[in-house]
C-alpha cells in the first residue's frame, strides 16, 4: 500500500472512531437531522429499511444515542423539546421536555419495530 493510501485509511479509521465516540446528544441529533426532520413515519420507515439493508451503523448508532439519552436526559432543561421541535422538526400537542421524552421514547420503539430480528441490545 502506498502513502497515499495509507494517509487515505488512517484518516477514515479515525472518522469511524469519532462517529463511535459521539455524545448520546450528537447521535441523537445527527438521526432526527438525517432520518426525522420533515418526514411523515412512513417516510421515516422507509429510510431506516433503506439503511438497515446498506450501513444499519448509522441506524443502531441513532437508536443508542437515543435511548442513551433518555436513560441519563441532558440537565439542561429545553433540550429533549429543542431536539424533537427543532431537529426533527416535529410539534407536539404540549412541547416540553416530558412529552419529548415520550416521543423520543416512541420513536426508539418504532425504530426497534421496523428493525426487527436485526435489532441490538438494549443499551440502557
């Protein structure tokens, strides 16, 4: 291989190593941003089946995120209803923290439905 590549796969290796070292908060957001925001569920359904078929990484790295969060929510309060209204773009009937929570919470559950038999262990 030659220095060129070498540089190549050192510089890929450490993207893969700080995308795994990603905040519950930044794996969180990254998924509502990539998967969520202005998409109805059916569309979100068909992007995480899309995934799940050509780097499922992506989908188990948000739905850890996600569920990470919940079990040790962010102190700051607004964060988990900033997430769902301004990263996902979605609005709920009483936007705050608890009912964010609670959709967050659904959301992790949908993503582990249409996972199916290729969903991971729960992280918290």
């Amino acid at each position: 291989m030659n220095q060129e590549n070498e540089e190549l796969m050192k510089r890929l290796k450490e993207k893969l190593r700080q995308d795994q070292e990603k905040s519950p908060l930044e794996a969180t957001r990254k998924f509502l941003q990539s998967y969520v925001l202005d998409n109805y569920w059916e569309d979100i359904r068909r992007e995480i089946e899309y995934m799940m078929r050509v780097n499922p990484s992506t989908v188990i790295r948000g739905l850890h995120g996600i569920e990470d969060l919940l079990a040790d929510p962010p102190k700051e309060e607004g964060t988990l209803n900033y997430l769902v209204a301004c990263e996902a773009s979605w609005v709920l009937d009483e936007p705050n923290d608890q009912n964010s929570a609670i959709w967050l919470r659904e959301l992790a559950e949908f993503i582990r439905d249409i996972m199916g038999d290729k969903q991971p262990p729960r992280s918290s």
